[in-house]
C-alpha cells in the first residue's frame, strides 16, 4: 500500500469509529481545527495520563538513584501580552507568506520552490520560471504545467527530462520574483512579495478594541511555566534541580495546516520546564534526550519508527546549546522523518528574558553553595495531538488474511477500550453472564458489552477499535465455568476460567 | 470571622500553597485570569477525573437496572462562526453595559441601582438621582455620598436615614438616565447610554483579517456535542436515551471578571448532554437534578452547603421546560447561594437550530418504535474550576485551638497529596525506613517525603494543603516495626504496622 493510501485510510477509520472528526464539519468544516471522538478523546486521555504520571505523580529515577522533583501546573491560555515581548514571539513567530492574485491562493514563501525551464518562441530561447510547492513530486507537477504555459505566453517548451534543481523562492530577488509563474497561476507576476505573518492567534479582552486590550492566544505553553516559576519557587519547596510540566491547549494560526493532526491550528501540548544549575545542565539534556526517548518506547512505539536527529550548530537558537528532535516516520513523511518531540537545551534564556521585561529578579539562591543564579533549563515539548497520531499511524495494520482487514494494534495499556464481553449468542444463559462480567469489569476498566450481529462482525469492530481483549461466554461456560478470551494481535484464543477473567486482564493492564 | 474575611483568608493560602495564581502576576496580572499551581491542579485533575468516571468511564445505573451509554468527546474551542449564529450566542449571548465618561469605569447597566435623594436649594425642593452597584450597602453608600453630591449641585441634602427603594438603571428611560449621578461621577449624565456587549472572545483564522475569517472562541462546550451529535451517533453505534460528554475550557469576555475564579474569563466546564425521547424527557430530567446532587455531595460537600434552585416559568429560556440550578453557600453570596451546576431541559432547541442552519437532517430514527424524530435534551452543566473553589470554600477551617490554624479538611479521594511520610528527626536510621515506604507508596498515590524542620511545621505545611494523613517513623519503629498515622481532621495519632501503611491508605482512599 503507498503511504498516501495508508493515511488516507487512517484518516477514514479515524471518522468511521469515532477517533477524529473534522472540526465543524456539519457546517463545511474548518481549515486546520479537528475534534477528538468518544474513542479519540479515551486514547488521548490515556496518552496525557501516561505522560503526566511519568512527569508529575511518579517522576523518573535520577542518577542518584531518587526519583526526581517536578511539579504539575496549569496557566491561562490568555496571558499579559508582554509575554510575548518578552519571549520574543510577538516579534519573531512568523512565517513569510505570499499570496497569489490569481489563484487566491496562499503559500508559505520559504515552501515555495521555483524550477527554471527552458522554452523557445519565435525561435528565441527563453526561460519560463515556474513555481511549485516543496514536494517529491514537484518537478513533475511543472513539467506538466510547462507545455501549456508556454504556449499561452505564444511559445512552445523545449523537450527536457530533467529540469536544473530549483531555488526556493524567497532566495529570489524582488525583480526575479516579479516574473515567477505561481504554483496554480497561468500567467507570470501574480504573486505578491513574501511578508512575514505572526502566527498567534489574536483577540481583545475587555470590551474596547484597542492596542490596550490586545490580547493572543498563547502558541506554546512553556511561557506560563516561565511566568510562574517564582509563584512555584515560593509556593512547593522544590530545590534545584526540579521541573516543573503542563498539558493544555496551544494554537498557532498556521498558513497551511496539514496532514490530518500533525499541522493543526489548534492543538494540544505537554510541556516540562527542567530547571537545573549552568554546570549540570548538558548532563541533564543528555539524561532527558534518553529518558523522552524510552518514554516513547513504553507506549508501543517500535524503535525502528523512531529517530533522534541532534540540531546542527547552525539549525539551533541563538541561546540554545543543544537540541534534538525526537522524530518519527510518518506515513506522510516517509521513508523520512517528522518531528514528534523537542528536547531543548534553553540555557537561562526564558527567565532572563522575564527578569529584564518584568524587572522582579528571577534568581534562585542555593543554600548549599551560597550561590545566587538564574537557572539553566532543559525542555522536552511533546505534542499530545500528535502522539494519539503517531499511536494511530504506528497501530494501524492492513492484513489481507483476516475477514476483516483493518487492526488497531495499540498497546493495552493505551487502548481507549480494554475488553469486549460478548456471549456468542443472545440466549441460553449466556447474556445474563456475560452481562455479569461486564457489569463486574466496568468497575475498573472500559469495557464495551456487545450481544448483537455475529461473533466475527463484534471482533472486527474490536479489532477496528483496537481493542487488546474479547471475552466470550459461549456453550461451554455453562458447563465448565470457562470462557474464551481473544488477542487483537494474533486473533488466538485460549480458554479462561470465568473467575480468572479479572486477574487475567490486571496481568496484562495494571503493571 | 466575616465572609469576605474568609474570602480573604482562602485567596491567600491558595496563593502561598500553590493552588491558584493571578495569571500574568509578573506583569501585573491580567483580569479574570487565573493559573492553577502545582496542588491547584492535582485538586482540580481529580475533580475532572471523577466527574469524568461518573459520567463516561462508569456512569450511573439507569432506572432499569443497566448502566446507563454516556460517551466522551472533545471538540475544539474554536468553531465554524455559523455555529453561533445557529446557537443564538451571536445575537443575543451580551450584556448590557455603560461607560463612565467622568470616572472611565465600566459597570453593568443591570447591575446598577439608582436611588432618587431628597435635596433641597434655594428653598426648592429637588431630587438627585444617584446610582450605585447592586450591593447589600448600595443604599449607605449613596447616603454617604449624597452631602457631597448636593452641595456641588449648589444645594443641601434633605435629612433622611431612608430611601425610597431604587429601580435598576435599565427600567429608566434616556431622559432619565441624563441626569443620573455615575457610581463613581462628581456630576450628573456622565453615563452613557447602555449598549449591548457580546460576550464572546473574537478572532481570525487564517492570514486576513475580514469577516470571511471571523472566528470566536466558545463560550460553551455544549455546542460542540450538538455539531458533533451525527457523527457520534454514526461512529458509536449509541441509542437513544444516550449522553455525549465533554470536558474543556470555555471563554467569556466578562464586563466584570470577581470573585476569584468565580467568575473569570477562561474557564473549564464539564457538560453532559443526555439525548432521550421527548415523552421520557421529563422522568431524565428528574433523574439528572437527583443525580448531579448526588455526586456534588459524593465530593465531601455538605448537604446544607446545597440548595437546589428551580426557575419560575418567567425565567426560563423560551425552549426549556425546566431548569434547576444546584446552588452554594460561597462566603461571597452567603446567607444567599449562587450557581454551581445547571440542570437543564432544553427540549429540541438545539438540534432543530443546527438542523435548520445546517440543513442536515439531525434526526434520530428509533427501530423499535420505528419513528423518526429530533430527540429532547437534559444537559447537566457544571464549572470545573468553579468546583475546585466550592471544594476550597467547604474545605477552608479556621481552627484557633489549633497552634496552625489554617486546615483544608478536603475528601480524601480530592486532596492534592494523599500521604506526608516523615521520618520524626534526620537521623539514627528514621530518614532510610521512612524514604523505603514513601518510595513503596508513590507508585500508588502522590505523596510527599519531608524530613526538614520541626514535626509541627511539618504537619501544619500538610494540613494547610489538605493532605488526610501523615505518616511518621519515630524512635519506636526500629523496635517494633509500628509507625503514626496522624490524621489531619482530629489531629489524632494512631499506631500502625508499618506493613499496613499501604492497606490502611487503600481502605481510605480506593474504594
């Protein structure tokens, strides 16, 4: 199958069972927003649970074998825009755009690559400059494009293969920019110069609309963490070195969402803010490139699906001395790689900026050294709408042998549902115990009841759902007291004594 | 003490233990704002957590014996606008509003009072009009300020100690409002005419700025279950009755943000809407006010702490056949209550709304009755962060015997922190035993190891985050393996197996 169609899939399955549903679709939809469905929402809370246990309520084991201090918190999405002057996103978190006069259409400047093809009229030789949007594809896309335009601009192309590798478009000038045919435009010129346009999202609080009340929609949630980290200090007792994490929703006004959830305009982030001494910090991002990385794998996420790319010199920022993506292959991406998780090495950067726009001192005093400093900070951000993606995509199995080819083979321990109780038919006893083990169950773990259609029709929505476990009161228990219990993954089943169902399921779930 | 003393005193230890911080405190706070500091929310996460329990995880038992089908959904705060236009909140969700143009303040034009005073000048008799916000000493503050008013108006204030009662500012005519004296005016008509403020955060998607793009953020989670009702109703394979459950935040652009998180301008909600046929809507309806108030007081809120309020027909939306509020005594209404939870009947509103601007069919088709219609509404309605400050309120206790005498006496299943392990000094073995069981207990429940400063001060810190136990390993231990469990309520101190420390928290905490 090519990737394109296992995403188009995933994206199907996603709406048929209720995982990701278009944001407003009853209204023709909303470009770039997604809402999460009753079998969506349970994945991503277990995501968020898992996240926030190994961050907060049990933090991992430090080097010197205690576990280490991080406490949870959760800001407004709505801060004091001076925040963001003082972050530097009211200045800096934009993209270049352009736009197309023709097309209406709207490009991500620095996404725009623009190919020079040769073409000849009245028996001149001349170059047509054709723009395309960063793709495998692209050169293809404006050779097929070329005959046409070149005819219409009264010439005729010149029979070439393989065209000259492109220039991405703002690496033009404003004059050679002038003659660029847009990606769908059918005459030169029709794009307007690239200008920066700030991602967050803006509104007004307080009833006048004016630059007092100006108000954004935060488009990270490691800001908050900074602006409380006094509030936290004086308020928990931590000590140095400690965290301090957040979930919450993030929203970023990008150009051009994209590829189902990975590029959304509203999405939803878990955040660590690991504040720790200048001299200890490279050995804290080295610890916590490793630690996000194992956290990964203890979802289900095969190591071969993931990839730590270390930022080159010239990729990081400015404050920044060392970052490393956490990537995965992505069927949109593939046999590339997309980013997943951050680990940054932020230095004093974030604490220093609020120090100096909120003059309050921002220092921590540590007792032991009788040393007064602002603390370096080490950041591991994860996407939480992207991981239920990356479970999704990684899950998502196609098996030709089965009846029912489509298999969501998630951990157990993420699945949204952990069991199905069915009695194989609807009569003889069966669906007063099975019911009776539903009703048991459900005190502990989401289980679904399902007495209705045929036993392979209920596995297959199982298996759809992703389901780990089906258990089925079938003749014999009345008989023996045992029940059948089917694995997702293998499509096996083995006889379980009707007692052990609890224990057999705490075995695979609880640890 | 007074109320607003309480209020006071709450305010405080939630910002000194880390529950609730004023957002954006380092640049000067922004109005109606608030963060949720490292115990603030674990309180409020295991808030959410039990609502969430008790309506998707394991919802209540039907009258039939059966659990009841409620599924969980999050959809995104931002919206096709057409969502608002169908749910009426573009036309009418507002409040009416006045502007000073003396004093540059802000009130509501319903929640002003205007008194007329008795003066007299020149030996006339005259009356001043002088307005106040609704309080309970609106009526002394305008005596008060009457003197003054009069004598700047070139007259004297008749001698009264009573008004006539005073009418609502709205209930006046334009002519009349002109000569009103503003709340904080040193002249007559410096008031503006009331205008309507729509209440709703709004924004752009996408890179213009034109009404095309126009977008707001909800007010309500409701509406995104009524956008969504189809395709849940298509992915789930639900049945009437069913419910659609939601938990997230929601934003109001309040003319007047007060009384701490009580009313802010971001806020999170829990809503439920419960989807039935309309002839058993009347029998769920009862059902749901019993059941919301049943859950409220499964959270440790005392029963005279409640009240439950029915509208009068006059108060009710013209769609709704009835609505209850669940009420609490907040020290800032108290001896009144205010809103906590609505229960309401809202009939087939919102559906035929969505039906009718869609022009989707949003019907439901029973096979049973084969019959086809829009099914009737009961949506329980609850503040999630306005529940994190009814558990505070009913927690907070002053208690002078006590040498610290701040306690919140929260349910144990709520409280931030289950457990203080303590060793009773620093040394002679205590620190390792009591740092072996805190390690043991931590992968269950959040506790906190502590073994700086006296035991007093110890205690105290947990007391005041409402921590229900504190376990300490004193001299004892090491001879007979025997721990103290002091329990925050009585102050008592019981003796237990230090083997029993898990099974004596379990008893406690996980049923």
């Amino acid at each position: 199958m090519s990737s394109s169609s296992v995403m188009q899939k995933i994206v199907a399955l996603s709406k048929r069972r209720g995982f990701v549903f278009q944001a407003s679709e009853l209204y023709g939809g909303l470009n770039g927003f997604w809402d999460y469905g009753p079998l969506g929402v349970l994945l991503k809370n277990n995501i968020r649970d898992a996240w926030w246990r190994a961050m907060v309520l049990s933090p991992p084991i430090g080097p010197d074998g205690n576990p280490l201090s991080i406490v949870g918190l959760d800001t407004a999405i709505i801060q004091h825009p001076q925040t963001w002057v003082a972050s530097g996103h009211a200045q800096g978190f934009s993209d270049p755009m352009v736009d197309c006069h023709e097309s209406k259409g709207r490009y991500r400047a620095d996404q725009l690559v623009v190919f020079d093809v040769p073409a000849e009229k009245g028996g001149e030789k001349i170059t047509l400059r054709i723009a395309a949007v960063a793709a495998d594809d692209a050169e293809e896309s404006v050779l097929k494009r070329a005959q046409k335009l070149a005819r219409a601009a009264g010439g005729r192309p010149a029979k070439v293969d393989k065209l000259d590798p492109p220039v991405v478009y703002t690496a033009l000038n404003a004059e050679e920019q002038k003659i660029v045919y847009g990606p769908d435009a059918s005459a030169p010129g029709t794009l307007t110069e690239p200008r920066q346009f700030n991602l967050m999202f803006e509104s007004y609080a307080g009833a006048l609309k004016d630059e007092s009340n100006k108000v954004y929609l935060r488009p990270e949630t490691a800001q908050g963490i900074f602006l409380d980290f006094k509030n936290v200090l004086d308020s928990s007792r931590v000590k140095v070195p400690f965290g301090i994490a957040q979930i919450g929703k993030s929203f970023r006004n990008e150009v051009n969402p994209r590829n189902f959830v990975f590029r959304s305009r509203e999405f939803e982030q878990m955040e660590m803010e690991f504040f720790c001494s200048p001299e200890d910090s490279r050995k804290w991002y080295e610890f916590w490139v490793q630690a996000r990385l194992d956290w990964w794998l203890g979802l289900g996420v095969k190591k071969e699906s993931l990839k730590i790319r270390h930022h080159d010199a010239d990729e990081l920022a400015f404050y920044s001395t060392a970052t490393a993506d956490i990537e995965y292959a992505y069927p949109f991406t593939a046999p590339d790689y997309g980013e997943l998780e951050g680990v940054a090495h932020r230095g004093a950067y974030d604490l220093t900026q609020h120090q100096n726009h909120s003059k309050t001192k921002l220092e921590y005093f540590d007792q032991e050294k009788n040393l007064r400093y602002i603390p370096h900070v080490i950041e591991p951000a994860a996407g939480l709408t992207r991981a239920l993606l990356v479970l999704l995509c990684e899950a998502y199995t196609f098996d030709e042998k089965r009846a029912s080819p489509e298999i969501l083979n998630l951990h157990p321990k993420m699945a949204p549902i952990k069991a199905g109780i069915f009695p194989l038919v609807d009569k003889d006893g069966m669906p007063e115990t099975a019911h009776a083990l539903y009703m048991d169950l459900r005190k502990k773990y989401v289980c679904q009841y399902d007495a209705k259609q045929a036993i392979g029709k209920r596995y297959a929505r199982m298996d759809e759902a992703g389901t780990p476990y089906c258990v089925t009161v079938d003749g014999e228990t009345a008989k023996d007291q045992t029940v059948t219990v089917r694995d997702r993954t293998t499509g096996n089943q083995e006889r379980v004594s009707l007692d052990a169902v609890p224990r057999f399921l705490a075995e695979r779930l609880d640890s």
